[in-house]
C-alpha cells in the first residue's frame, strides 16, 4: 500500500477495528441455496453503489439465483 500511495512506511499508523476480535469464533456453514449479497449503508456514490450494481451482473451470471439485500 505504501508503494501505491507512494508514502514512507513510518508514516503510517494501524488503528485496530473498534469491534472485540473473538479468535474462537467459528462460522457457521452457509445456508443451502442461492447466495445472498448484502449492502449496508447509504445509498451515495462514495459508498461504492453503483459498482456494487455493476458487478452483480457477473454474479448472477455466475451464481444465477443470487439475491441482493
């Protein structure tokens, strides 16, 4: 990521999430049938909507039946 933004290692700073990390977490397995794509926020060309509509063209050629929540 450096190299790509052409910025000096130092300084960067890793800010951890603000949500507990549980290492004994295990998911469960995924529910039979069509995957489902969730989207969780506004709808606002920064968030990243319309790629999102963009590729789920390739999705659902991919994985027809997907459904998008």
């Amino acid at each position: 990521m450096c190299e790509e933004l052409k910025i000096e290692p130092e300084k960067i700073t890793l800010i951890p999430h603000g949500v507990e990390v549980f290492p004994d977490f295990v998911r469960p397995p995924r529910p039979p049938g069509p995957p489902r794509v969730v989207f969780l926020g506004r709808l606002e060309k920064r968030k990243g909507t319309l790629e999102l509509l963009q590729a789920l063209v390739e999705v659902l050629r991919q994985h027809p039946g997907t459904t998008l929540t």
